[in-house]
C-alpha cells in the first residue's frame, strides 16, 4: 500500500517553508510521494485574491526540481467551500495516508467541519510553527485516546515564513526572495501579483 502525505493551504503564495515541510515528510516517514493540495474556497479565510489557476501555476514552478512532491487540483476543481472532510472522502482508499499540518493548524483543529471524522482517514502529522507551540486540543486528544491513534511530530526545524508576510512584502515593494523559490518570485513579478 502507497504511503502519501497530504499537504493542504491556500499557498498563497507557495513558500521555501511549505516545500521543507514536505520534503521533511517524504523522508521521515519514508513515503512515496507528498500531495500539495491548494484550497480551492478556504472556508476560515478572507476570500483569496488570486485564481486557483494561478496558484497551480505557482506550485507547478516550485516542484518542477523536487522528486516525490506532486499537485493535487481536487480542490480548485470543486464547487462551493472547500472542507478537508470531503477531500478526505474522495479521496483512493488504497493508500495510507498523513495529513501535514503546523502546529497552529492544530490548535484550532477543533473548529473543522466533521473533525472527529477526519482521523477516519488519515494519521495526523504535526510540524513547528513558529510562534504556535505543539498543544493538542482536549477533544481531539480524547479522541485520538479512545480509538487507539497516535499523532506524529515531524522532525522539523520551524522557518519563521508565512504567505501572509509575503504578500505585505511584495505589496510594499520589498525583497522577498529569501522565502519563495526564484521561479514562483519571477512568476509573482511578471503577472504584477500581490501589488
């Protein structure tokens, strides 16, 4: 049975962190290949101001150099908001899967549509993130307790990134190449993005 992680966000845009992320995965959990599955309608965020089409355009540039990490459009490609339950739902059951989350993803996994489902379908795997300690919400630990699951702690050096101070960057005319691949910063450039 193949081993995937999943990896969801808005990747917007993609960033140096979310590739380590997932290369820390592929590694560490010896899989065969990490999903990057760009939201299509993120539900707990500020409408997004850029297409889907243009953020797979964005992660296609980013992996174009890195084995095991592939794009997975399902949730671009489905109407309405996108929730991770029913992601997880269609997803092949012939594989076991690892859904790659940060740790400030975690503290607030409680909030998620059907959560106490989402276990169902894969083994929860925690990075760092700065400025979010690990702390496993009661519920879900109470959860995980009863059904016998456990929670994986990726062994992963916590960047200090994210897309949001990236669009601030970029808005202000700032450098921002120490975060995002040269191809996705092109790419941002030449389309006149997060201007």
């Amino acid at each position: 049975m193949k081993k995937i992680g999943l990896l969801g966000g808005s990747f917007n845009p993609v960033h140096l962190a979310h590739l380590a992320m997932a290369r820390t995965a592929l590694r560490a959990l010896n899989l065969d290949e990490v999903q990057l599955i760009p939201a299509g309608n993120p539900w707990q965020k500020q409408p997004l101001q850029i297409s889907g089409a243009q953020r797979l355009e964005m992660l296609a540039l980013a992996i174009a150099d890195e084995p095991g990490i592939v794009v997975n459009d399902i949730e671009i490609n489905r109407e309405g908001a996108t929730y991770t339950i029913d992601t997880l739902r269609s997803l092949p059951r012939d594989a076991k899967y690892y859904w790659l989350l940060g740790t400030d993803q975690l503290n607030n996994f409680c909030t998620w549509q059907n959560w106490q489902e989402i276990t169902d379908y894969v083994t929860l795997t925690v990075a760092w993130r700065t400025g979010h300690p690990l702390h496993i919400p009661p519920e879900l630990d109470a959860l995980l307790r009863r059904d016998g699951k456990g929670l994986i702690t990726l062994p992963f050096k916590a960047m200090d990134v994210s897309s949001t101070e990236i669009r601030s960057r970029i808005s202000q005319g700032q450098d921002a190449s120490e975060f995002v691949p040269a191809p996705v910063l092109d790419y941002i450039n030449t389309h006149g993005l997060y201007q």
